[in-house]
C-alpha cells in the first residue's frame, strides 16, 4: 500500500500564535503515525511561486494522511493556525512504480 504524504508551503506572521498550532498538531499527528521529511530548512526556488516555509510529512498511507487532515483533533489545530499565516497543501498518494 503506497504511503501518504502532506506537501505544505506556508507562511507565518506571528510565530508565539503559531506555536500553539505547533502544539495542537503533535496528538494527531502521533495518532495517525506522520513523519516529518522536510520541515523548513533551506531551500532555493529556481521555477514558479513559493512560501517561506516548507514541510512535506510522510504517512503510513494515502487513506491515514486524509484521515489525519479530516480528524476532530486537527480541525481544532486548524483554527489556531489560520488567524496567523498562510498555506497551500496537497495530500498525495506517494508512488511505488518502476524507478529510472
């Protein structure tokens, strides 16, 4: 079963308001077994738009990281984010095809 992955580009305005969604998030991300890849760090946009920050989370399905983003516990994370920054993110099935 391919595994799950959050692709997140975000930007913060107030980084004290954003700990608190930091926090929130931690339960349902354990519960549904995430794993950060990338989470901020640096990074070079040589093509298109970007953000400031960037995260790509990994899960141990496609179906357990749209849970994780449909859960009660994240929706209220959620809410505490929103006030403070911006994002745009995909949740995507990751591929276990034939490889170059």
């Amino acid at each position: 079963m391919p595994k799950g992955y959050w692709i997140v580009r975000a930007d913060v305005a107030d980084q004290q308001k954003y700990n608190a969604y930091i926090a929130a998030n931690a339960e349902p991300f354990r519960k549904y077994g995430a794993r950060f890849l990338v989470r901020s760090g640096q990074f070079e946009n040589p093509e298109g738009e970007s953000r400031s920050r960037n995260v790509v989370i990994e899960f141990p399905s496609y179906q357990a990281a749209l849970d994780c983003w449909k859960s009660p516990e994240y929706q209220q994370a959620i809410k505490l984010r929103q006030p403070v920054s911006k994002l745009d993110m995909v949740i995507i099935e990751g591929y276990e095809g034939a490889q170059p």
